[in-house]
DNA sequence: AGAAATTTGTCCGTATGTATC
DNA sequence: AGATACATACGGACAAATTTC
C-alpha cells in the first residue's frame, strides 16, 4: 500500500534532509552515509524512495556511490571553481544562476541550474570547453 | 521473477538503443519517444526498467520528459557548421578566462578565449544555454 | 585462500497520485 | 469527465562488489 505524497514527493524530503546533515558537517566530508537498509529503517521508507533521494544528492553532486562499499559525502566545491576536476572527460554539476543566465532562463539569479561540461582534447591539449546549462528538474 | 543481468545491465542496452534511434534520426528532434507502456512491451522490460534507461538519455542531454506529455527527443547542438534552424540563437564573443578555464586552457587568468553561446528554445521556453570555449587563434 | 556477511545494483510486479489531453 | 501518460511508493528477489572473519 503506496503512501501518498501529498505535495513534496518523499525522496526530495529525504534527500533535503540528508543534504543538510552533509552541508552542515553532521556527515562530514568523506564520510560514509548511513546505509540503505539504515536509512530504510529511519525513514520508514522502502529501500526504492531511499535509492531515490541518494541519488537526488549524486545528481547535485553532494555525494558519490561506490558498488559494494556505500556511499560518500563529497567535498563541498565551492561556488563553481577549486580543482576537484580528475581526468573526467565530462562532468554535471549543479551551479547558481549568474545574471546572464537567470535572464534567459527567466529565473532568479543565484537559481539552480544544472551545468554539463565537456573537456575536448587533442592529445593533452584542450580544445574546447563546452559548459550546458538547463534547468533543474522539478521532477524526476 | 527478476530477469537475470549477466554483463551489460538491461536499462543500459536500451537506453544505448533509444540513443542510436535518436542520433539517426529514427526519432527525430522534437518528437515525443514511444510512452513507457509502448516501450515496455517492446523491449518486455518491466515499466521500473524502461524508466531507468529513459533517466540515462536525459542525464546524457538526449531527452527532456514533461509530466503527463512524454517524452522528447532533443535537438543536438553537434555540428558547428551551418546554420542550424532559427530555433537556435547564437553569439559569439570574447571573454576573459576565469581560474576554472585557464586552468583547462593551461593559460592565466583573465586570457581571452572566445565564447560561443547558443540558446536553444522550445516555443518560448529556453531548453538550454551552450557555451563552448576555444582559445583565441593566434593572430593571423 | 576461501566462505560468509554486508552493501549497493538490477529487475520485477503492483498500486496509487498527478498532470495533460 | 474520462482517457492517457508520467511520478511516486511499496515489496520482493537475485546479482555483483567489497569487506570481514
């Protein structure tokens, strides 16, 4: 028997939830989260809706999941720049709207948008930087 | 009774033939994609599957999924060449690089790069904001 | 080295809510 | 108002990677 979800769906409660214990320090950086089967049991939701709200905070970025081990806090980058990039060719992360984009978004600024990036290389050159950007999902 | 897995995972195989069906033009920019149901008895996956594989397109940038509509296949901003239909704005100009691209680039901060933005709209709604960087050629 | 336990990954089925047509 | 289509949530089962003993 499905519980509703009446307004905001239950894993974006979660996943805000968790999101405050990590920026907050309750979970510091590089710490395991909770497993599923804890989070389950604390939540009083199915492993599913806590899978959900996981990867809420992988999408932003906040956390990463490893097979077999469990999940991580990630360290907090800073509003857009400290080098956390490795060798990835393309990375997502969730930035603020500068007034630039709020305006052709027609969103506030400092809104979240999402930015995908892509490094193009010719050997170790880079040839190109291609950043996308789009709105969050309010759904999904 | 869970269909077993072995090697590539089920949502995987057909989010990469959803993909091909979209850059072949098969499902054209702009159409919708088959509802869930549809694909569901297509690929005899179960609805939970078919959702996963339609989450990978959209993290990809291949599809957009509006609540209650379905969803759509993307325009690609691929090809720098030619004109693209006038659904596509772009700009070109020249901007200092900030820590994030000089440290792409391999060159200080505040070097020109020129800057490539294309506002991709649907209606009058903006889908995304592209910005590709190139470095400046050198002289001429 | 190997077996067991733990933890995340994949997949199925079902039921109900919510937005759009 | 009804039909269609996506969103949320539950539960169960087995697979795969990691850790522990």
């Amino acid at each position: 028997m499905p519980i509703p979800h009446h307004g905001q769906p239950r894993y974006r409660v979660i996943a805000d939830e968790l999101r405050k214990r990590i920026e907050s320090g309750v979970i510091p950086p590089g710490a395991l989260l909770p497993t599923e089967s804890v989070l389950t049991a604390e939540f009083q939701a199915s492993r599913g809706t806590i899978r959900q709200a996981i990867a809420v905070l992988r999408e932003g970025g906040l956390a990463t999941t490893e097979h077999g081990r469990g999940t991580y806090a990630n360290v907090h980058l800073c509003n857009r720049n400290s080098d956390q990039r490795s060798d990835l060719e393309t990375r997502q992360c969730e930035v603020s709207a500068d007034t630039d984009l709020a305006a052709l978004f027609g969103v506030e600024v400092g809104a979240a948008l999402i930015e995908c990036e892509t490094v193009a290389r010719r050997g170790k050159k880079v040839e190109t930087v291609t950043r996308t950007y789009r709105l969050r999902p309010i759904n999904h």
